[in-house]
C-alpha cells in the first residue's frame, strides 16, 4: 500500500492508494474515528462494493448506513443534494459521524457539498471507484452541485479526513470510463513531469490492460503531483489553474455534446490537442511533441480530433469559462512538454484561426 498526504497545515490528509482497501482494518480503523457512518452511493457502485465496505466498517463498531442516489452527471444537483440533507437530518447525524462518498466523482462531489455544508461541515471520506475521481475529483476538496444553468455552479472548498483509493474497484469500470480517467493522467505529465509523461508512452498498454502495479503507480503519480499543486495552491489563485489544461477548450467541446456525447476526459483530450496546436503557434513545442501526445492519447483509446463547432460558437462557449479575467480567456499552454505556464497575452488571431481550421 502506498500513502501520500496533501498537505494544508492543520487540514492536510492521507491518500491510500492500494488492492482491497475497501476492506481492510488497518486503513478504515485509522480513519474512521467516529460512532456512525453514512456511505452515500449509487445502486451500480453499491450492488459492486457496499456490502464489503459495510463488513470492514461494521467490524470496527461503527455504524454503517446506505444512501443510495441517483446515478449519473444529471442528478448532481439540488433535489439529490435536497434529499441528502433530509436523510441526515431524519437519522440524526451530526458531528459524530463520517459522510463516506462511494463512487465516481457525481457522487464524490455532491456527498462533498453535502459534508460541506451540513451542520457547517461534518467529516467526510472519499472512496473514489473511477479512474477520473481517483486520480482527480477525490483530492483537493473542490466539491459542487450543478445549477441548471452551469455546471458546478454551486460548491465549496472542503478538504476531505481522507482519501481511500482501491484500484481493485477499477476492475468493473468499462473500458471507455478508464481512457476518460486517463486524459488526466496524461494531463499531470503534460504539464509538469516530462519524465512520467515518457512513462506513460512507454507504459499505457499495462494501463489500458488493467495491470495492477502499472496503475498503482500512474495513480501514486497523478494524486503526488495534484496534491503538491493544492498544497501550494488550495484556491485556484494561481498554480491550480494549470491543472485546467485542456480543460477551456474541452469544456466548450463538452457543452457543445450536451454532457452527453463526449465524456469528460474525452473532451479533454481533444482540448489538449487545441491546446498544444495553440502553444505551437505562440513558438514552443516541435510537431514532433505534438504527434507524440497524439500518438499517448489515442494509445489510452481517447479521441484527438476536435469537433467541427466553428470559430464563434468555441470562442462563446470558452467565455463562459470560470477563469475569464476581464472578458479575456485565459489559457493554459506549454512551453515544452512537462511544464506549463497561463497565458492572456496570446496572439487572439492565432486562436481564432486555431479555432476556424477546427471550425
Ligand atoms: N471535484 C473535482 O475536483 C472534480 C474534478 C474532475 C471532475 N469532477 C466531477 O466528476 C464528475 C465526473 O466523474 P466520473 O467521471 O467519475 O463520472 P461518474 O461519477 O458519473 O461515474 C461514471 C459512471 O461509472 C459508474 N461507476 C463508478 N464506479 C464504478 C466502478 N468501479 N465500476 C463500474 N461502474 C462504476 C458510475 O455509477 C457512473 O455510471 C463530474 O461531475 C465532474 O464535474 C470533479
Ligand atoms: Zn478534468
């Protein structure tokens, strides 16, 4: 098993990364320090992993109860946060018990909130069971609702007690969930380890094959580097947003799909694309770099050729982007593989031609 911590002072935390976590003593033991429990889930997640999760907690004389919420991005928001709170307040936790997230990052996020804001904030655990919530949403304590007229749109920063990774959950995740996980992945190489990035191209066959040590240690990567970035930068006033690489122009990809066509890291990965043809035309990076990114993503069975949305539509959908300072985007490129930089003093011509041969 291995551990990290992100550290943040007196809120820093553990991340276990490890086989058959879910059950085991010494982990859930170190933990879970209160009387009660609640494990908010789903019922696919929960018919695969609750009932060995509630025998570990409930052989360390915690109380262990179920909510089952609905499955899916849909369902992230304020009726499924609404009846979370009901169900709280019904059974009567409070600060004596743990909020347990079970599941991908729908329920990582919205159990967050709910730990959040619940009683001001009452402990809470995530159990991450995707690729993508293990090696992204489950650390660094951004938690959300959507609103129907963004996504996100609702949240708080509320760092979890701990995070408990068993790479044995990814075992029943389709194919398709795991190469979307894999976008960020290769996203922590991109921009700030060369190194593991060439890992990743030499290795992305034992990931996609499901191999146990390969994913310990693509997972052990991408939380260390993730966690070194919140540790430095909790709130996103500088260094975390270079971990929205890829993600401005994937967003305007995935809102164009409708949250429904492209997943997540498969929006990313297209984003990256646009992202590293962008810091080419502002003079850093060789085709060859660029090919070479292709070559790992599409590797990792992620697309790489944006959608045809048009100049206008993908720069209207890039405004409405969170990190638009002063009606600019701002975007995150790189001047050689393994380091980005924020830029807003981009050529705009260069980006909307970009954009138009996409277009
Ligand atoms: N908080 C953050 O920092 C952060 C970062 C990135 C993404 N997110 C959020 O994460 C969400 C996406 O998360 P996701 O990609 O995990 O999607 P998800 O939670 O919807 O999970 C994908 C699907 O896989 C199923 N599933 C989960 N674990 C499984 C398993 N082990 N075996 C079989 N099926 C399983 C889920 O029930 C769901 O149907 C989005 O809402 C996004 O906004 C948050
Ligand atoms: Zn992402």
């Amino acid at each position: 098993m291995i551990q990290l911590k992100v550290e943040l002072g007196s809120r820093s935390y553990p991340v276990f990364i490890g086989q058959g976590l879910l059950s085991s003593d010494r982990v859930l033991g170190k933990v879970l320090t209160k009387e009660k429990s609640l494990v908010i889930t789903n019922k696919k997640v929960g018919s695969l992993y609750f009932e060995e999760l509630e025998t570990a907690i409930r052989a360390l004389g915690v109380e262990v109860t179920p909510l089952f919420i609905e499955d899916g991005e849909k369902h992230k928001n304020l009726e499924t946060l609404s009846f979370i709170y009901d169900e709280l307040i019904r059974q009567g936790y409070g600060r004596q018990s743990s909020i347990i997230a079970l599941g991908g990052g729908v329920v990582g996020d919205i159990a967050g909130f709910a730990a959040a804001t619940y009683q001001r904030g009452v402990p809470f655990i995530q159990i991450p069971t995707t690729l993508l919530a293990q090696v992204d949403s489950s650390v660094g304590g951004k938690t959300a609702i959507n609103h129907s007229l963004g996504k996100n749109m609702i949240g708080a920063f509320y760092q979890p007690e701990a995070v408990i990774i068993d790479i044995g959950t990814l075992s029943s995740l389709p194919k398709r969930q795991v190469s979307s996980g894999l976008a960020e992945v290769i996203k922590y190489g991109l921009i700030r380890d060369a190194e593991f990035f060439s890992w990743l191209d030499a290795n992305m066959h034992n990931l996609t094959n499901g191999q146990t040590e390969a994913l310990c240690y693509a997972i052990e990567k991408s939380c260390s580097l993730k966690a070194e970035i919140v540790s430095q930068d909790e709130r996103e006033n500088g260094t975390r947003a270079l971990l929205n690489f890829g993600h401005t122009f994937g967003h305007a990809i995935e809102v164009s799909g409708q949250y429904t066509k492209y997943l997540h890291g498969e929006a990313v990965a297209m984003g990256s694309m646009l992202a590293l043809n962008m810091s080419r035309s502002m003079g850093f990076l060789d085709v060859s770099d660029v090919e070479k990114v292709r070559t790992v993503l599409k590797s990792a069975g992620l697309p790489t050729t944006p959608p045809n949305l048009g100049k206008s539509l993908y720069l209207k959908l890039m405004q409405r982007d969170k990190k638009v300072k002063n009606g600019r985007i701002r975007l995150v490129l790189l001047k050689d593989i393994g380091e980005a930089y924020i830029s807003d003093d981009y050529d705009s011509k260069s980006l909307e031609f970009l954009l138009s041969m996409e277009g």
